[in-house]
C-alpha cells in the first residue's frame, strides 16, 4: 500500500467499524449479514467488512483493505464475499465513495417479490427521487451483483437498489450517506409493504416527485451539511 494512502487507510477503517453499528442500531442486519465499504480517496483501494466477523467483534484493526479489482492489500482477515460486487460499483462510478448491503427485513421482501417500491410517499421522492428500483437476480462471489447494481442505478437517481431474490445495496458520495439511504430504504420499504395489506398504493405525481427531490436536495436542512 502506497505511504501516501496509509493515514487516509487508517481513519477510514475507524469510520467504517463505527458505521457497522449504525447497521445494527436500525435493525437491517443478522448474525454476520451485511457489509459497509468506503473508497480510499486518490487512490484504488478501498476499505471493506471481513467475512463472517460478528458485529460485536468488529474493530477497526479488523477491517480489511482491497484494491479495486477486490484482491486484499492489507489485513489479518478474508475480505467480505460482496467485496467484487463493491470493488465493481467504485471502478465504474466514480462518483461513489461508500457502498453499503443488508438483507433488512422489507426490503428484502420487495426483493423476494421481484418488484420496486414504487414512490407512494413523500419521504421517498426526498431520499430517491422516485422509485427505489429492481436489480437483476446474480449469484454471489464474483462482480455479477457489482454489474447490476451498476446497470441499474446508472442514470437514476436512486442511491438504492433492490435485487431480485437478495437484498439491497446502496450508494452515496461517502460511507455515512450510503447508511443513510440503507436505513432510509428499509424504512419506505416496511411502510409501503404494510399499505398494500390495507389496499392499492397510490404512486406520487412525477411533477410533485420532482419538486419534492429538490426541495429536499437543495434547500431542506443546513446547507452542507448530511440531511
């Protein structure tokens, strides 16, 4: 690893064990599920979850460093088995600088139904911009997932995705964002799956959608700093 990345390396691995617990708290893991990512800025490597290391055991000595092809750099541990799917995202987005996945309970539900969630509340015209949309079915262990996550979410605004028969994945321009649209995804998700026990989901108007997503993007919260 290069000198020059060693005291970004270092602050990251403390903020992505940190962001791990964040996953806990809002319930979207189980047992070793789920990972959080972080690109290593001005350079190819990124800072990722060790495989089937429990939650309570994380630490920031124990995450793991990979390049952006997901071939381990730098730690004592076997990197997570999405780490191809991650190391995919940050190749061919750039704009990405965190990446997040869990099995979280509705969400996943959407997964196992193969549909989006369609925008039917104002909270996700804010957070998505429309619909939290559907990936295609990918096996696990190679960048199959990274693919669909990057076909799918390429172009839209969504910085979630649901695949088919898996789970979510979601993105943002740093680790903390990308927590934040994973907690935000599963809290839409629970909402609109208990609507449609009660009756039809009634889908915003793309036009309110829109003005919705820039308020909330442009003028809602303290100007920069996270909403």
């Amino acid at each position: 690893m290069p000198e020059s990345a060693k005291a970004a390396v270092d602050e990251l691995r403390e903020r992505v064990a940190a962001l791990h617990s964040e996953l806990v708290r809002y319930g979207l893991v189980v047992w070793t599920a789920g990972n959080v990512s972080a690109r290593v800025p001005g350079h190819d490597l990124m800072v990722i979850k060790p495989s089937g290391v429990s939650y309570d055991d994380l630490s920031a000595e124990r995450m793991v460093v990979c390049d952006l092809d997901g071939k381990l750099v730098e730690g004592d541990y076997s990197p997570s088995s999405d780490t191809e799917a991650h190391a995919h995202v940050y190749r061919h987005m750039p704009e990405v600088g965190g990446v997040v996945h869990t099995h979280s309970g509705y969400a996943s539900a959407w997964a196992a139904l193969g549909e989006p969630i369609p925008c039917v509340l104002t909270a996700m015209a804010d957070e998505f911009g429309g619909p939290i949309p559907l990936g295609p079915f990918a096996r696990i262990g190679d960048d199959a997932i990274g693919r669909g996550i990057v076909d799918t979410l390429t172009g839209h605004r969504s910085r979630a995705v649901i695949m088919k028969n898996h789970g979510v994945f979601s993105i943002g321009p740093d680790p903390k964002a990308a927590v934040k649209a994973a907690v935000m995804c599963e809290d839409v998700a629970r909402s609109t799956f208990i609507a449609r026990q009660m009756g039809p989901l009634r889908p915003i108007p793309q036009d309110d959608v829109d003005a919705l997503y820039d308020r909330y993007q442009n003028v809602y919260g303290q100007q920069g700093s996270s909403k």
